[in-house]
C-alpha cells in the first residue's frame, strides 16, 4: 500500500485504501500497522488533523481491529 509521509513525532506514514477501508500506518519505532472497517471520514480526518498523533489516540487506536504487518526479509 502507498503511503504518505506525515509531519508527527510518532506516525512517519499513512496510506489507506478505500476498498477494503483498511487504513494502514508505520510508525517511527519502525512498526507498520493496518486497522481494519475504517471509514474513509476517519482517514480524512487523520490526514487533516494539527497534530495527527492526538487525532490517531483519541480516534483510532483501541477503536478498530488491528494487526502488525510482518515484513520478509532476504538474506
């Protein structure tokens, strides 16, 4: 999934897909995340928000379903 670099001190990107209303977030600890039945109004919100890290807290973590995305690596 594509995502769009964030001005934040915890969140480094954000994509989502609209789709399958999976909303999909990496964080500076290196950690990628997709939260799942996001509503598209949620991720506008995200995107627009002053600060995007109070906006994810107050309005997204702990709210949806969510799981960590296990990258591959090569050897």
């Amino acid at each position: 999934m594509l995502r769009t670099r964030v001005s934040s001190s915890d969140l480094q990107s954000v994509g989502y897909d609209a789709t399958t209303c999976i909303l999909e977030i990496k964080f500076h600890s290196g950690g990628i995340y997709q939260y799942f039945k996001v509503p598209e109004s949620i991720n506008r919100g995200l995107m627009a928000a002053f600060s995007h890290g109070k906006y994810f807290h107050a309005c997204i973590k702990d709210l949806y379903f969510y799981q960590k995305i296990l990258l591959k690596t090569t050897y």
